[in-house]
C-alpha cells in the first residue's frame, strides 16, 4: 500500500468518540456483579465525571473548532459539526445507561445491604421533623435566591454548580411578580447528607439528597409567594484556559487570570431535571444559547460523581475491594542507605503493587544526608501536604541547593500547582516554571552527592506523577539508578529546563520534543527492515492513549510486512486495527480494572535482543510535540525481563481485557469454556504479596 493511501480517513478512529468508548468501559464496571458493590457505585461516579471533564476540554475544543474553521477535519475525516452531532448521540446513550445503573442496579443492590437514599415521599414523619431542623439551621441562612427582574438579571451561573430555576406565582414584599427565580447552592454543602440514626428514627446508613432538602422546603425561600415548580439544572462550561505563550512576562499570573475565568467559560452542556416543564426548558436552553444535543435530562441528582461522598462514609469492608499492602524491596526499606543500595544496582519499581515509600525516602535521606549538595526535580501533580514536598522544603532549609520544576498548567491542579509553588519558594527553593509553550511532563529527580572526591548523580525516573496518593491506585514504573550516562543526561534536562539553553546531545534518554518522536519512528522502521530481512520483529507497547498520525502510520507500514504489533492502550486509541492488508497483525486491548493502568511501556524485539524503554509519554502529538517527557530505557536484564513478563501478562487477561474492533467499539474478553480466569492486576497484587 503506498503511503498517500495510509491518508485514507477511514483507517483512523475519532479521537472524541474513542474517549467515549473509554467512558463506556468504565461505566461497564459499574454493572460487573462480580466487583464489590460500593466499588461498583465508585465506577459509576468515576465515568460521570470523566464525562464532565470530556465536555469542558474535549467538547469544548470542537465548538470552539467548529466556529473558527468548520470545514476543518479531523484525522477520521469528519468536520467539527460532524463530530459535535455524533458525540451527542453517544453522550446521550452513555448519559441514559448512567443513570439505569444507577436506578434499576445500584439503588436497589445498595438497598439490599441496609443502604438507602430515603425519596422526599418516604420519609418517616420523625425523618422529615429532622430534616425541617436541617434545613432551617444549615440551609436556610445561606441559600439566596435571585428573582429574575430588570432589576436582578439572570445569574452567572458557576461551572457545574447546582442550581434550580424556581416557577412563582404570586408577589414580593415590593409588589414584584417575576414569575421565575435561580437559585444557586453553595459548593460548601454536603451534597448527600445522612440522617443521624438517633435523632431521625433511622438506619446506620440511610441518606437524603440535598436537592431533595432544597425541594422540600424551598417555600420557605419566598414568603407570601407560591412555588408551582422547582427544577434542579447545571452547566458545564469550557475549562481549557489560554495562556498567550508570546504575550506573557509572569506566567504565574496569567495562570491565576485565568482560574478566576474558568467558572465562567462558555456554556458547553446542560443537565436539567427529566421532569422541567418543556416551557421552562425552553428558557434555559435560550438562556445559554444551548441546541438539543447537549441539553441532558437527569433521571436523578444532575451531578452522579458526588455520590462518591458515601464511599468514605460507610464503613462496609466487605463492600470493598480487599485492602493489599505494598510491598518495599528490602534493600530500600527505610532504615537502610538508600544510596549505597543503588550504587550496586538499578532498582526498577512498579506501583501500586511496590510501595511509593522508597521514592520518599529518597528525598527524604537526601534532604538530612550531609554528602548531598543539590537535589532538582520536577513536579506536575503533587500536592502542598505531599512528603515529597516535605522532604524538599526540609532539604532547603538544610542549605541544600534545591530546584524544583513546577508545571502550572497541569489541567484542574493550577491553583494547587501555585500554591506549591509559593511553599517552596518561602523555603528558599528554586523555582521555575519550565519552558514556555511546552508542559513539563517528565518525572524525573536528580540528586547530586560528594562521594570522597567523587560528585555521583543519583537519578529517578518514572511514569508518574510524584504523589503518593495517586500512587496507590495508578500502576506506574519508576527506575532508581546511578549509571554515568543516565544522571549525565538527566542533568542535561535540568539544565535545558532552567537556563532555556540549547540542549547538549543525550546519551541514553529520548526527549519530546526533540528526539523521542524520531527515536520511536526509527526503532519502528527497524523492526520493518528485521522482519523484511527474515529476522525477529515485534513491537510490545503500553501507554494511555494513541493519536499521533505518523507513529499510527509507522505501525500500519510495520503490520503490512508481518510484524506482530500488541497495543495495550488504556483509553484514546485513533489506530484500526484487523483492516485487511493495513492492520490485521495489530492488536489493541484495553485493561480497566481495580487500578488505573498508567504505565508507558514501548518494547522492540530487535531481532531477539529486546530494547525495551518505559516513558512519560503517550503517543500522542501533544506528548511528542507540545510537552518535554523523557524517555529512558530499562537495560538492567532481571528488570527488562520483568517488564516483558508484565506485558505478556495484560495480553494473557482473559477477563478486564476489551479487544478494540475495527469498527472502534470494543468487546470484553471471557474465558473459553474451562478456561480459568486471568486477571493480570490480581496476578501482580499476588505475585508481591
């Protein structure tokens, strides 16, 4: 097939409806009976507020395509418009099997277990005295209603607040008889509030909806009126701020202008009570400037994700996932010399299966250690209370030399981001905020130390974000070493990323934006000439999503000579796979399970001497473009051999495994009539329990 054919729309998948196929597959842990109920409710939160997250950056990216450039195409051919009206469609399928999950599942599963959310008509008259004292003590004094006049115009409605459009009849204190009134919740208050079992005459986890609350008592809002409706109504609106990258001398500050923006960005999708009378639908959707594909009708609270609030509250073990324990390697534990044990190896650590804890210590031994001079990192999302931040702030006041580079424009973590930033700098850290125009992606901490009359470079890598939190539930590699080569060439980066000097050549790392792109190219098109030549070739890859159109096409040109591609792609994939004579040696498969895969894994047989790389990046533009990451390779042989090991297992699962199809929906794997189950997630948990 010649390379202009590879052009062809039809051999790509849209990027938005591939995000949503994601959502799906998450949503689908919600109906798995075979996973513990309140995970399960977990599962549907989580898909909700992906959903969220997909309109105010994803959405809001194509209307904005749409009137810039609508005849603009995406790489599957369709127009903004195209995509806007096919996205609808599968929003609003995903949005409708939400909320039966939640219905006719989850409700009456949770109502099983002595779990209830008690409707407005159920409640006992003891529940409703309670919740009447509720309101007129929590709610009362806070809640203020905006009745709409030429006096009080319609409100600025905050991005994905609660709201209720309220119908009147009837006149004010001043004779006014607007007909209709807004009323906005403050964020401060508990979404799901449960009743106390010894005053309400309750079970120990029966609960009530704020909304139900606001409902019932919402007369009590406009004395002397009456209410004939109460509807309850968000918005979502765009939340991918712009930063002029040319016109900004304190990014700082332009990110901080920014935030304040972000609850007023244009309106991009409405949920509004199923049961809104259409005339007052009709208000609101000309209000907004809202067409029907992203008008949303809540056969519930408008907000699922916030039912999230329950998970912490009910203490039900046996309604969880059984808690597991990390394990630490015992050269790293946290009385050993965590130097001297990386001066005899490399030490490669999967998350969460490996603990965080020694990528603490790390910090942690440097920042009290009196050898150590200088230790620089860089932070995306971390987190002001995090005791890699402790550790830093500590080495600091120590008088170390410590950097930090500090990405402010890690989308929904800016405002933490500048807060952290402001911490370090009242330790007397230095620190920067990366290189304009491009985020700063890598994961990577360099800490230097005088060894007698040697400086030694003590490096980490890895494939995730320095939070311990988020370590716990993401899997991620992180790679210890003291190699030569490898702390030069971090050191190298640090240098790039605070001076903006140009970048001296590496020696082992690959780097977006300058040689990663053409590193993968390159080690793709040798697997061509391998397997054209008679030799072995395959490519092993694992990452969070696919888009960029010339690695896509790289591996359609690999699959067309025969070689055996396995794509493990947790969610965007563009790539078809299985298309005669393009892409049938290509298989995509998505693992969603317990954890969220987040390891960046791309292996090369390399005629039988396998290289095999782990990475900050996704393939995708921004990544090999728009963002420094870094690239590193695991040469340790006992550490390749158990990475491979690792990715035969995610293509051995026969059970969280869903097979992309060409048509780019996707189906989960079961095991074969007296097949045991395989579940690469649980295998791993048990191999280091």
């Amino acid at each position: 097939m010649e390379i202009e054919q590879l052009e062809n729309p039809e051999y790509y998948i849209n990027r938005e409806l591939s995000l949503l196929e994601f959502n799906v597959r998450v949503l689908a842990q919600a109906k798995d009976e075979t996973i513990s109920l309140l995970e399960r409710l977990k599962y549907l939160c989580i898909s909700c507020s992906n959903l969220d997250e997909f309109y105010e950056v994803r959405v809001a990216s194509v209307l904005q395509m749409a009137n810039i450039d609508p005849s603009a195409c995406s790489i599957d051919g369709l127009t903004p418009h195209e995509q806007l009206e096919k996205i609808g469609h599968k929003a609003h399928e995903l949005v409708e099997e939400q909320y039966r999950v939640l219905n006719e599942l989850l409700i009456p599963q949770l109502n099983e277990e002595n779990i209830r959310f008690v409707r407005r008509d159920k409640w006992t008259a003891t529940q409703r005295k309670w919740i009447e004292k509720f309101f007129n003590k929590e709610l009362l004094p806070i809640l203020t209603p905006v009745g709409l006049d030429s006096a009080h115009p319609f409100p600025r409605i905050l991005n994905k607040s609660l709201n209720f459009i309220i119908s009147l009849t009837g006149k004010d204190a001043f004779g006014r008889n607007s007909g209709r009134a807004i009323l906005q919740v403050p964020r401060a208050l508990p979404r799901i509030i449960q009743f106390p079992a010894e005053e309400a005459d309750s079970g120990p986890n029966d609960f009530v909806f704020l909304s139900s609350v606001i409902h019932a008592f919402v007369n009590e809002l406009f004395t002397g009126m009456t209410v004939k409706g109460c509807h309850q109504f968000r918005v979502t609106r765009n939340s991918d701020f712009f930063v002029d990258d040319d016109a900004v001398d304190d990014l700082m500050h332009a990110v901080e202008g920014e935030l304040v923006m972000r609850n007023y960005g244009d309106e991009v999708r409405m949920e509004i009570d199923e049961n809104c009378p259409e005339q007052t639908v009709f208000f609101l959707k000309e209000r907004f400037s809202m067409n029907s594909e992203r008008i949303f009708y809540a056969k519930g609270p408008v907000n699922l994700s916030r039912l999230l609030e329950i998970y912490n509250m009910i203490e039900r073990p046996d309604l969880k996932f059984i808690p597991y324990k990390s394990s630490v390697p015992s050269r790293l534990g946290r009385k050993k010399n965590i130097f001297e044990a990386i001066k005899k190896q490399d030490f490669l650590l999967h998350h969460p299966y490996e603990s965080f804890l020694p990528v603490v210590e790390f910090i942690r031994q440097a920042a009290i250690d009196p050898h150590v001079l200088a230790i620089k990192q860089t932070l995306y999302r971390a987190g002001v209370d995090s005791p890699v931040v402790a550790a830093l702030v500590k080495a600091a006041k120590a008088g170390k030399e410590v950097t930090v580079v500090i990405e402010l424009r890690a989308r929904f973590d800016e405002k933490e981001n500048i807060d952290l930033a402001a911490k370090l700098q009242e330790a007397a850290v230095h620190v920067v905020y990366g290189v304009v125009g491009y985020k700063t992606h890598a994961k990577m901490c360099l800490i230097l130390k005088k060894e007698g009359k040697t400086l030694r470079n003590y490096v980490h890598i890895g494939t995730g974000n320095y939070h311990p939190t988020t370590a716990k539930v993401y899997t991620d590699y992180g790679l210890f070493s003291c190699n030569k080569e490898l702390g030069e060439d971090v050191r190298r980066i640090f240098v790039q990323l605070t001076s903006l000097g140009k970048m001296a050549k590496l020696h082992k790392l690959l780097q977006s934006p300058f040689t990663l792109h053409k590193g993968l190219l390159e080690k793709i098109g040798r697997e061509i000439e391998n397997k054209k030549n008679g030799k072995v070739a395959e490519i092993l890859i694992k990452v969070n999503a696919v888009d960029e159109e010339e690695l896509i096409k790289a591996l359609y040109r690999a699959s067309q000579v025969g070689v055996k591609i396995s794509l493990i792609v947790r969610g965007v994939c563009c790539l078809r796979p299985g298309i005669v004579g393009l892409s049938e040696n290509i298989e995509v498969r998505s693992i969603i399970g317990r954890f969220l895969e987040h390891t960046r894994v791309f292996a090369f047989a390399n005629d039988g001497t396998w290289e095999v790389y782990a990475a900050s990046a996704d393939l995708m533009s921004r990544n090999m473009f728009r963002r420094v990451e870094v690239c590193f390779p695991i040469e340790n042989k006992k550490s390749q051999d158990r990475v491979l090991r690792d990715l035969t297992g995610y293509l051995k699962d026969n059970t969280q495994a869903w097979i992309l199809q060409s048509e780019g929906n996707y189906v989960q794997l079961k095991p074969a009539e007296g097949e045991e189950p395989y579940l690469i997630q649980q295998e791993l948990l048990k191999s280091f329990q």
